[in-house]
C-alpha cells in the first residue's frame, strides 16, 4: 500500500488542478446545504429572540415589517418618524416602560442608534470598557463595530452628512467614544449608540453657538425678524463638537414635543397592558403598535418558504455533483487503465489499479471533507450574528 | 534446442512449451529452451512471430497450455498467480516493447519503481545506483522529466535504467536499442553487458539489429510455420 501511496501523492501533485477542482465541488456540494440549514435556524432564532425580547413597538403607520426591522434590527427606512410626544404620553400609561429610539444617522457607515437610558438596562447591554454615554455628544461603541472602526474609548469620530455642499444644513457632529459594549450576540453589537440628544444634535434640532448678542462679525447678522429672531448669515456656523465648555449652549429652538424619533420600545407590565395600549393606539391612529414576534413569524414564513426552495435546489446540486463525481470516477478507471496494467507488468500485487483508485479517491474526499468542514466552520464563525443578513 | 550449456542450474527451462496468444489465433512452440547463469542470447526474428509473446511467457504474463516452464526454479504453469507476480517484482529485469513508463512519474522515479515495489531495502539501494547509470546512459540532465518531455530514445534509455538499476539474476530486453543511434546503442549495449558480467546475470534480448545481435555469443529465433504458428529454434550467425 506504500507504493499507491507513494503514486497517488505524485499524480496528485503532477495534476494538481482537477483534483482540487473536484474535491472543492465536492465540498461545496456537501457544505453548501449544511451552512444554508445552519445560517436559517441561527437566522431564525436570532430573530424571533430579538423580537420576543420587545414585546410591542409603536411607530408611524405603514409598514409593519419596516417598522420593526428598522426599530430592532437597525436596518434602514423610509417611514416617517413620530414626535417625541407619543413616546411621552405612552410612558405615563400606568405599567408600561417606553423607550425612544431614534435610527436615522450613521457615523463612517455605521448606524447611530440614539436611545433613551432605559434602553441599555432593558436589552442587558454593559461597558466592557470605558462607560455609557452620559452626555450629548458622547457614544458607547457596540463590540464588532468598535473594531469595524478602530476606536476605543476617548476616540473621536464624525457623523455622516448627507449635505456635504449645503452650508444651511447642519454639518456633522463630533462625537466622542465613551466607551465599547461587551458583545451581546445580536444587533446592538454592530452599531453605534448614543443618547437621543445626540441624534438631535446631529440633525441640527439643537447646537450650541456663540451668543449673537456678545458679539458678531461682519456680516453675519443679516438682520432682525418681526418676531424678534435674529437673521443670521449662512457662514455662522453652529459648533460642530460637543465639550464641557460648549455643553451648557446647547440649546434647541421650537417645541421638544416635535422632536423626531423613529419608534418607541413599550415593555408592559403583563398582558393586559398590553393589550389595551395596543388597542387604543391602533383605534385612534394615525401611530400604530405592533407586536414584533408576530411580525417577524410572519417574515420568516416568506423566509423559510425560500429557504425550502434553496434546501431542494442544494440537494438537487448536490445529486448532480455526485453523479459527476461518479461519471469521473468511472472515466478515472478508464484513463488509468494502462497505468494498472504497467504496474501488473513490474510486477505489482493483485487488484493495484483499485488500490490506487481507492487512495486518489480517499485523497479528493479527505481533501472535499476537511474544506466542507472548513466553509462550515468559516459561515459559521461569519455568521454569530445572522440578524446581520437583514 | 538449448542456449549455449551453463555450469550452473538453469535459470530458465523450457520443454514441450506452447505458447497461445489472442485466444489461439496465434501460437508459438518452443520445443527446449535452457538459460543459465551468465548466458547472453539474443532472439531474432521476423515480426509476428512471438518474440514479444516468449517475454511475456518467461515474465509469467502468459502461463503456457502445454508443457513445462520453468523461470528461476518457479513452474509457470502451476504457480499461482501471487508467486508470478513476485517472481516478476523481485527477481526479473525486464524492459517491454512498449516501455511503459508512468507519465506523471520523472526518470529517476520511473527508474525507482521496481525496486520500490520490490521493498525499502532494495529501494534504497537502487537509490544509490542511480546516479550513476543516469550517467552511462547519458541522461542525468534529464533526471526529473516526466516521459512526455523526452525524446523517443530518452525514453528508451529511462526504461533501460529501470530495467537495470536493480541487480537481478535474470535479464529480459525487447528492442533496447531500437530508437538509439549507433553510438547510444552501443554505449547502452557496452552497459548492458557490462551489468550482466558483474552480476552473472543471464540475459535474453530481443532485436532485430544484427550489430547488436552479433555482440553477443549465442542465438535463438522464432521462425514462421505458416499463418499463427511459429516456432522457437537455435540460430547461428
């Protein structure tokens, strides 16, 4: 058996390109369907935790599936946002905690998740280092995405602007990194959470500046209003960091009632509650509440649906392989066959030529089996957080 | 009808052989036939009158229909087919027509491959001989090229060294020198004898070169006795 190893290690190596070509089909063939299987359970209880982990959201009507996908799992939308009243007045209904939300910006590509405090004690998230936000203009990174961007705390990073040439808009908004979450395994890992002041920093619906009274420069004051507001140029600026000496200017204009959120978070006391906040908001309108394990139930009926269509066509790839495998393996014995007979003609033992065959073939499955388990443990280990595919 | 008498047992012995090919379509007798140690016989003969086929007989490739055979003390006709093979892995130097070569296998490795199946020691060995019959053979330059890089006599001198490279004490050649020109064949021949000298090996080579058959001191020919019958006889030059 020595010699066909021996032989089948150096016509492994003198053709090398079919063997592997054939052992990653193999692999493929047998990962493929394994990691599809695996990536939808994860999927799915992934999920289905985060949304049983929310018992009701309130939202602007439309979408339900906008809505929680945008208020639980980040994902972006075009809803409008509902006024921080309703937040307000869900959160003096006896028995039940409402936390606003606000998902609208993102900071070098990431999302900015502004929060109430409550937000952090309801989903269990805690610093591993450094500390949660305490003031405007501070951030707690989530664990990936720490690492996605580089940063720890005391670390600076600016908000996108989607008016990079609009001098009228607000420009982005340093923010400062207050610490990183340990990793909770869900969506709160990939993204960037703040305080909802901060989100409305961000947006310009509050920002400090010199006082126009002390003193302006040239130009800048175009002049008065009738109601007595100044008329200020385009080229003052509002500060765009936030520190201890600019904090107390911080300042909105207009009523804090309008300030925009993108959803509220409510966790009831017990059913009951949450039956009747359910009830009356959806009766009155024109907000809505929605239960986000119902909602998800529902998406992953369409979901699995496809994944029973992508299950029937990996088998169906996978049968094909085989049979390619076969057809090669069967051909192999052919194009061999000269090789077995010189062997048999120096004289080597009965039945060689299946030796050999049995070691190529036991090398390409080896080879097929060690990648198959390789992408497996590789989707795997990309995947610990399938809420990500969203 | 017997090669040139040796002191010594017989290496091959052959009586009242019959040798079918192509299930009968041809068949060549071979009345007597006696090698011993030492023996260099060339074997002649018009093509198609099974030279090829008496190789393959005294190889254990093809077990006769009638009479006695013997190679190396191991009776051809009722050995199984075990004891043929390792009569062959173990104890012949053979060099087929066909050279079979492994394709993906170099020289020097094509040139290992009895002595590897023969066993670690013999391989080892071999190992050390090596270089030096790439180097009467002209082709240490040429030690790693696979077969299809070579040119037809490279080819035919890579399997001269497989057939040689591990000392054996029966030799047995079909067209050695065919792709070689004069000068090569003769420095493969010079070799050859040389091998077979040291090693009191007895051998039989196939050629149709009368150069080559005139080096060597005795003869035997297959000769046509009508359509698929022939028959192995003495030949003088």
């Amino acid at each position: 058996m020595r010699t066909e190893l021996y032989l089948t290690a150096r016509y492994l190596r003198a053709r090398p390109v079919p063997a592997l070509a054939l052992a990653l089909s193999l692999a493929l063939s047998a990962a493929l369907p394994l990691i599809s299987s695996r990536l939808a359970r994860e999927f799915e209880r992934a999920l289905t935790e985060r949304a049983r982990s929310t018992p009701l959201l309130a939202g602007p009507a439309g979408s339900r599936f906008d809505l929680t996908l945008a208020a639980l799992y980040f994902r972006s939308s075009n809803l409008p946002p509902v006024d921080l009243a309703l937040a307000e007045r869900l959160g003096a209904e006896p028995g039940l905690l409402a936390v606003g939300i606000e998902t609208s910006h993102r900071a070098r590509g990431v999302p900015i998740v502004a929060v109430a405090r409550e937000y952090f004690d309801c989903r269990g998230l805690r610093a591993r280092s450094g500390r949660l936000p305490n003031w405007v203009g501070e951030c707690v990174l989530g664990a990936r995405a720490a690492r996605r961007l580089g940063l720890g705390p005391g670390g600076k990073l600016f908000s996108d602007t989607e008016h990079l040439l609009d001098l009228t808009k607000p420009p982005a908004l340093e923010l400062t990194v207050s610490g990183i979450l340990a990793p909770s395994g869900g969506p709160d890992d990939e993204v960037i959470l703040a305080d909802l002041e901060t989100a409305w920093a961000i947006a310009g619906l509050s920002h400090a500046h010199v006082d126009p009274s002390a003193g302006l420069a040239p130009g800048q004051l175009l002049g008065q209003a009738p109601s007595g507001d100044l008329v200020l140029s385009g080229a003052f600026l509002p500060d765009a960091s936030i520190s201890a000496e600019n904090r107390p200017r911080f300042h909105r204009h207009g009523s804090a009632e309008q300030l925009p959120l993108t959803a509220v978070l409510l966790f009831p006391r017990d059913a009951k509650v949450a039956t009747l906040i359910e009830q009356r908001i959806n009766a009155r309108g024109p907000e809505q509440i929605v239960r986000p394990a119902q909602v998800v139930a529902e998406l992953l009926a369409d979901v699995l649906r496809i994944k029973r269509l992508a299950d029937w066509l990996s088998w169906l790839l996978g049968a094909t392989t085989l049979a390619l495998a076969l057809s090669i393996a069967r051909l192999g014995v052919e194009l061999r066959a000269e090789e077995a007979l010189t062997l048999a003609k120096l004289g080597a033992g009965a039945g060689v030529g299946w030796r050999l065959h049995a070691c190529y073939w036991g090398a390409i499955l080896g080879a097929a089996s060690l990648l198959a388990a390789a992408l497996y443990a590789l989707a795997a280990a990309l995947c610990s957080d399938p809420t990500r595919l969203l | 009808m017997s090669a040139p008498a040796s002191a010594d047992p017989a290496l091959v012995s052959a009586r009242g052989v019959e040798l079918h090919q192509g299930a009968g379509r041809f068949v060549l007798e071979v009345p007597e036939l006696e090698l011993g140690a030492g023996d260099l016989v060339g074997l002649e003969g018009p093509s198609g009158t099974g030279k090829s086929t008496l190789l393959a007989a005294l190889c254990g490739l093809l077990v006769p229909e009638s009479g006695e055979l013997s190679v190396l003390g191991l009776d051809l006709r009722r050995a199984r087919t075990a004891e043929r093979q390792g009569l062959l892995r173990e104890r012949l130097s053979v060099l087929f027509q066909d050279l079979i070569l492994l394709d993906y296998l170099g020289v020097s490795e094509n040139a290992l491959l009895p002595a590897r199946l023969a066993g670690p020691q013999r391989l080892a060995a071999a190992r050390r001989e090596l270089p030096d019959w790439l180097e009467r053979l002209g082709l240490s330059a040429r030690a790693s090229a696979p077969p299809r890089r070579l040119s037809g006599g490279e080819r035919q001198r890579a399997a001269l060294v497989r057939a040689l490279l591990d000392p054996r004490p029966l030799v047995l050649l079909d067209e050695p020198t065919s792709s070689l020109d004069p000068v090569l064949a003769e420095r493969a021949l010079e070799a050859l004898l040389g091998c077979c000298a040291a090693r009191g090996a007895a051998l039989l080579l196939v050629s149709h070169d009368p150069r080559i058959l005139g080096r060597l001191p005795a003869r035997l020919a297959t000769r046509p006795l009508g359509p698929g019958r022939a028959r192995l006889e003495r030949s003088h030059p």
